[in-house]
C-alpha cells in the first residue's frame, strides 16, 4: 500500500501535478479496495499523530498579524464561504429529496472548506496562479471555516436537531411492570409478538423509543413504555435482573447488536430472541452470544417458497417437507462457516468465508436437491 502511494506521488510529480493530489487519489482507490479494513487497522494507531502533525504544520504557517490586521475582513470571507456552500449544499439535499434534520445536517456538515484547501493554495502558489499575500489570507479563510465547524454542529444538535426529533425530548418513562419478559421494540416484529404472547397468558413489558408510534398504539389501548432499550440504567428499572426472556425488537442494526452484546455479556440468565436484519447480522449476532437469532425475511421467504411449490401442484404437506429440508440445510449451513465471519468485515469481502461457503455448498447442496426432488417425485406419484 505504501508502494502504490509513494509511485502514484512520483507519477504525479512526473506529470506536472501535485503529489498531494496523487496520494489523495491513491487513497480513495485503496479504501474502496478489498484490502481496506486491513489497512485501517495498520494506520489506526498513527492515523491521529498524522492528522495532528498536519494540523500543526497548517497552524504553524498562519500569519497571526495579518489575521489581526484584516480581522473582519477575513470574518466576512469565512462567513460568507459557509453561508454559499450551505446554501448550495441545501438545493442539493432537496434536489436529491433529504428530508427533515437530515437536510440540515448534510448542509452544515459540509459546509466549510476542506483541508485539502490547504495543498491546492501551496500547488496555486508555487504555479504563480495567484500571489503569496491573497494566498495567506485564503489560508486564514480555510483555517477558520474548520475552526468553525464544530460550532455549527453544536448549533445543529442544540437548535435544529431539537425541533425534528421530538423522541428527543421526551423524558423515559417510569417503569413498574413486573413481568418476566421484555420485548424491545414495538413496530411490526414487536407488536405482532406481544400480541401473540399476551393472548396466550404471558405478561410483557415493552420499550420502545419512538414517543410517535407510542400515542399510536395508546390509542388501540396497549401499553408500551417509553425509553431507550440499550440503556443500561432503564433495563435494570425493566427488570431485567429477574427476566426469563429478552425479546430484541428494535430496527437499527447496530442498536440490536449494542442491545444483545451488553446483555450476554452481564445477564448470562437471560433467553436473547433477535431479530437480524441480514446474514451478516446473523454471525455478528452469534458472536455477541445469541443463539435464538430471526432474520426478518428469512421465514417470509420460506413460506412464499412453500406457495411456490403448492402452485406448481405440490400439495400442502409435501411442499412444507421440502421447505424443511431446506431449512434445516440452512441452519447447518450458516453453523458450519459461522466462525469464519470476522466483525465488521462484509462476508463478500471475507476470503475464508468464501472459500468455505463454496466447499460445503459443493459438499452439501447435491444431497439436499436430491431430498427435495425425491418429495417432489413422491407427491407427483401420489396424484
């Protein structure tokens, strides 16, 4: 990698360009490469000596006396910068139909100069495309739009943010319940399970964090607490110490595996039901300590495969056999090759996954077909 960065440099310099464009252009190719959680954790450890040791260079060559002496000046400037750039940014995120805070964020968040500001008036300079003095005083421009941006953020989280999450400003609600079962997340997998486990004679106790689905379902007169579920202080008040059950409702991937990690690893006595979002989930999951893991679509996709075959005319029982030899090939398929998931690498960029998924699909597969077929034969016979 340090190869590939240092030749593209010199190739630019060979060109007449600027080494730091070369390396900039190097780096994009290579955290798009299948190399790129490899190289992260090799930098990592030097990655805030660099980025502070760039910082300092740039703060050493600001001309203090010219800051002073054009102060409102280069104030307008900056202000003026974030002010276009926002604007553009904001046509932008309508363009493109981002919605509510979201549109902010994307405005403010982009909205001051880059660092690579810094490398273009040094390539602008040295090329004599414009004089050394306008060159420092769009220096102290760049400097002071960066200088600014965490100000615009905390503006962003105080100000915009308040008046579009109002889940934000809603104080959890004192739990009293004293059911042994604890279902976060009230949607469509939370609410159809709670449903399902009140009519046969379970207490529940439901979390939810969105305080809009809340007056919803207070309305059909359900009881749901407000709160976050992956705060450890509310899940105590939840009663988590004595729970038999933890249901993992909740939408947001990374929550869920927040969510499952903190409970396997402190309440060891509690039965974890989650809900995975995707395969990759599933083995994150597993690696938390869950061995009771739903994917959303799995089961869904399994009984439209079962309408599949009873409208190809295989009749009721034999088309769920064939779905239940499947299935159970399935779940012995993702056992097989669920030590090889590495956390935080998709498995289509783990190599070891690969390789192993192709052998035992090769092993495997053959004999499940075979199985099926012979159902499918056997129900074709029954007619």
């Amino acid at each position: 990698a340090l190869m590939f960065v240092i030749g593209i440099a010199l190739l630019m310099s060979l060109v007449g360009l600027s080494p730091a464009l070369g390396t900039f252009l190097a780096g994009v190719v290579l955290a798009n490469s299948a190399y790129k959680h490899e190289l992260e954790s090799n930098i990592a450890p030097f990655k805030g000596l660099l980025l502070g040791l760039f910082f300092m260079t740039v703060g050493a060559g600001i001309n203090f006396h010219l800051l002073t002496d054009n102060f409102l000046l280069i104030v307008s400037l900056t202000l003026g910068l974030i002010a276009v750039k926002a604007i553009v940014m904001m046509l932008l995120a309508l363009i493109f139909k981002l919605h509510g805070a979201h549109k902010w964020l994307f405005a403010l968040g982009l909205s001051q100069a880059g660092e690579f500001g810094f490398v273009l008036l040094s390539f602008t300079v040295h090329n004599g495309v414009i004089p050394a003095d306008i060159s420092e005083l769009l220096l102290l421009v760049v400097a002071l739009s960066m200088l600014l941006t965490p100000l615009l953020f905390i503006i962003y989280d105080k100000v915009i943010a308040k008046q579009y999450n109002k889940t934000q400003a809603r104080e959890a609600d004192e739990i009293n319940s004293e059911a042994n079962i604890i279902i976060a997340g009230s949607g469509r997998m939370g609410l159809m399970i709670d449903r399902l486990l009140r009519a046969a004679g379970f207490d529940t106790t439901v979390i939810d964090y969105s305080s809009e689905r809340l007056e919803i379902l207070k309305r059909f007169r359900l009881k749901t607490y407000f709160g976050d579920a992956t705060r450890p202080d509310l899940l105590t008040a939840a009663g988590i110490d004595e729970a038999k059950l933890l249901i993992v409702a909740i939408d947001e991937t990374d929550k869920i595996s927040k969510l499952v990690k903190y409970v396997s690893e402190n309440y060891p006595h509690v039965h974890i039901v989650s809900r995975a979002t995707d395969n990759n989930h599933v083995y994150d999951l597993y690696a938390h300590g869950c061995r009771d893991i739903i994917r959303e679509t799995h089961d869904s996709s399994l009984r439209m495969g079962r309408s599949a075959f009873e409208a190809l005319g295989i009749v009721r029982d034999k088309a769920e056999k064939m779905i239940d030899v499947f299935n159970d090939h399935e779940k012995k398929l993702m056992l097989a090759v669920a030590d090889a998931h590495k956390l935080g690498v998709p498995n289509y960029e783990n190599e070891e996954y690969i390789a192993r998924m192709l052998t035992l699909l090769e092993e495997w597969e053959p004999a499940v077909g075979v199985k099926m077929q012979a159902i499918s034969a056997e129900a074709s016979a029954d007619k």
